[in-house]
C-alpha cells in the first residue's frame, strides 16, 4: 500500500519546505532517481537539486549506485535512509515502527529496480498530468495482490491469482476509474504474457472486482519499452479476445507527453485513445 504523492500546484517552495515532500515521496515510492525528484516537484533544477544533496549528505536518504552502461541514464538512484524513516513518522504522526521502511529493503537486484523506476515513472506521470485537470491520484498500491476462489484459466482448479505491477484509484474531472497497471520490459515471454491476459479476463467475467474493490469496472494499462513490444503485445492480447479494457502506450509517450494526449492504443481498435477523456469512464460513487 502506497500513500498517494501530493505535487505542489504553483508552490514556490524553498529548500526547507521541499526536503520533506521530497523525503515522503521517496518513502512511497521506494527509489527514484534525480530526474523524478524534478518531475515531482517542478521547482527551478539548482533548488531540487540542492535539497537532494542536502538530504544525503544529513542521511535522511541514500544515493545508491546502479550500474549502467548507457552514458544518458541516470546512475544514481535514491532511497529512504534510517534519519529520514523518522521523519516520514512525525509528518505522518505515527510510531516509527510502523513506517514499513527497513534498510535491507534497499539491496536489491539491477532488474528489480530499473522495473521499480519504470513504475515510478508511470506513477509521477498520473500524479502530475492529473494535477494539471483538477484530478487526483487518490490511491497507488504496488504489486497489488489478487487470489480469488475461481478456477484459473489454465490450471482449471481455484485459486486465481495475479499480481499486477499496481492497482491505481484516480479520481479524473467528476469521474471515478480504476486501473491495474502491468510495466513491461520486454522480459517476459508472449505466452507467459497470454497467461495473465486470460487470468484478468477471467477476474473481469467473475464481477469479484465489483464486490471486493467496489468498482463497476477496471482497466489494464501496460506500458511498453517502444513501439514494436507495443504491437506484438496487442496481438497477444487480441488473439485471446482482450478488447477495450486493456490499453497499451510506450514508456517514452507515458514521461514525456501529457498522459492524456492521445498516446494509448486499446486491443482491438486501430485509433489512438486519450485516458481521461473518455467517454467509458465509471461514473463517480
């Protein structure tokens, strides 16, 4: 479970006031790199910047680094450090034990984490291209878990089971939606992807969703390193009868449009889609 990020509308912050958001931030999202941290609180680069090194350097975050062989990707990342899991207790008003932060959460592998920033990215571009409409992200959750007693599509035996990369509430203009999102890095095999497009179309059909998350109807956002994962994906997802609950748009489309221009392709339509504005939103509770 996720606290949702709260960007700043037209703030002019200073340092003092930005290094806790910027601390909260990195706690929800586990590891961002510099670049986020700028997406996320869009004050002049010297200032983000100058918070950051300030925060490492009193050891409420850790700078780690990670490994790269392309010159333009960031090879610093940053998480939560042991001073700044304390101070993400007092703005929460909580006991430091339950801030579900613990050092060794930071160790991880280069493919774990390259996925984690891939999220985070998705994540910062909701967040902001909401904020820019009125919307909101209200609930982020990461590797949300489903197990529902129905048979799975393959294994024809309960219990069904996924994990998608997020379960996302939004709340867009005067209407409520709901979105599972799967980040793919070109790792996963088609028919291993095939598998899990049959399982959401089984959840989807078994209306436990509704009963469960209260929702009358989700969306499958996947998020693909360019244009031709794009296209074998949505075959994939066509060959199993997938439509328009499932919408496909590459990562650099995701970061570097708005996220409700036209970037998003739907299984079985030709035209590009806007995500917000569409007229198949759910109707707000």
């Amino acid at each position: 479970m996720s606290h949702a990020l709260a960007p700043p509308a037209t703030e002019t912050a200073g340092i003092e006031a930005l290094t806790g958001k910027v601390v909260h931030a990195v706690y929800s999202c586990r590891f961002l790199t510099a670049a986020q941290i700028s997406r996320l609180f869009p004050q002049d680069h010297d200032t983000t910047e100058d918070a950051v090194s300030l925060l490492v350097n009193s050891e409420y975050l850790t700078a780690i680094k990670r490994p790269t062989l392309d010159p333009y990707a960031p090879n610093i990342v940053y998480a939560l450090a042991q001073r700044g899991a304390g101070l993400v207790a007092d703005r929460l008003g909580i006991d430091r034990r339950r801030v579900t932060w613990r050092k060794h959460q930071n160790q991880v592998g280069l493919q774990f984490l390259d996925h984690r920033l891939a999220v985070n990215d998705v994540r910062i571009a909701l967040t902001m291209g909401l904020a820019r409409t009125g919307g909101t992200v209200e609930y982020w959750w990461y590797e949300f878990p489903i197990q529902e007693n129905i048979d799975d599509p393959d294994e024809l035996v309960p219990p069904l089971k996924l994990r998608p990369d997020a379960y996302v509430r939004c709340r867009a203009r005067v209407r409520g939606c709901h979105f599972f999102l799967e980040v793919d890095l070109a790792t996963e095999s088609h028919p291993r992807f095939a598998s899990k497009i049959r399982r959401y179309l089984a959840y989807k059909d078994s209306t436990l969703f509704r009963a469960h998350i209260g929702g009358k109807a989700f969306r499958v956002l996947i998020v693909v390193p360019g244009p031709t994962r794009l296209r074998a994906l949505k075959r994939v997802v066509e060959n199993e009868r997938g439509k328009k609950m499932f919408w496909f748009a590459t990562l650099p489309d995701v970061t570097e449009q708005n996220i409700d221009a036209p970037i998003w392709q739907l299984a079985g339509e030709t035209q590009p889609a806007r995500l917000f504005t569409s007229p198949t939103l759910e109707p707000p509770r």
